[in-house]
C-alpha cells in the first residue's frame, strides 16, 4: 500500500512537468535577450536582419504559443485534482512571470522602434 501512495505521488508530479517545459521558452528567451546587449548589431550571414528584430519575432510569435499551451496544461493539470497547492502555486508563479517577460520584451522592442 506503501508503495502505491508514493508511485502516484511521483506520477503526479511527472505530470507538472511539461508546464514548466512549456514556459522555457519565454524564460530561456529573457536570458538570450538580456545576454545579448547591445541588440542592434547585424547578423553575419544575414545582414538585413539584426537581432532586435529576431527576438521581436520570437516574442510575438514563439512564445505566446508556448505560454498558451503551457496555460491549458496546468488548467488540464489543476483541474485532475491530484496537484497539491504548493505544486499549483509554483506553477502559476512559472507562468506568470514568463508572460510578464513576454510582455515587457515586447513592449521594450516596442517603445524602442517609436
């Protein structure tokens, strides 16, 4: 009996997972933002593009598609009943601060170009 409680604790657990994953995105793309100042340099091999225009792109389109998708897997993941209110509250913490990075990039790259 043991056993079983501790194989479903762990089973709940590896189903908090893909949230986090869905959320590295926006998160890993925040670290690349901020260790790549200055960014308007041009890029070697393509030299109309720089790279404010490249993490532009990736935060308007890659990533609120990941926190999107993250958004429905811990509303999926909340919704079974097994999470417990730690593992919820983390989660949340995990995509709100992805969406509010995603939201402050973009309204940086934003007020940069006016």
């Amino acid at each position: 009996m043991n056993q079983t409680l501790s194989g479903t604790a762990s089973f709940s657990r590896m189903k908090a997972w893909p949230v986090l994953v869905w959320c590295l995105p926006a998160l890993g793309g925040f670290v690349g933002f901020l260790a790549s100042f200055p960014i308007d340099r041009q890029i070697l091999f393509w030299p109309h593009l720089n790279l404010a225009e490249i993490y532009g792109s990736w935060f308007l389109f890659a990533t609120p598609v990941s926190s999107t998708i993250a958004i429905v897997k811990f509303i999926k993941y909340a919704r079974r009943g097994d999470a417990t209110r730690i593992s919820k509250s983390l989660l949340l913490t995990s995509i709100t601060v992805s969406v509010l990075l995603n939201l402050l990039v973009l309204f940086g790259l934003y007020a940069a170009t006016l």
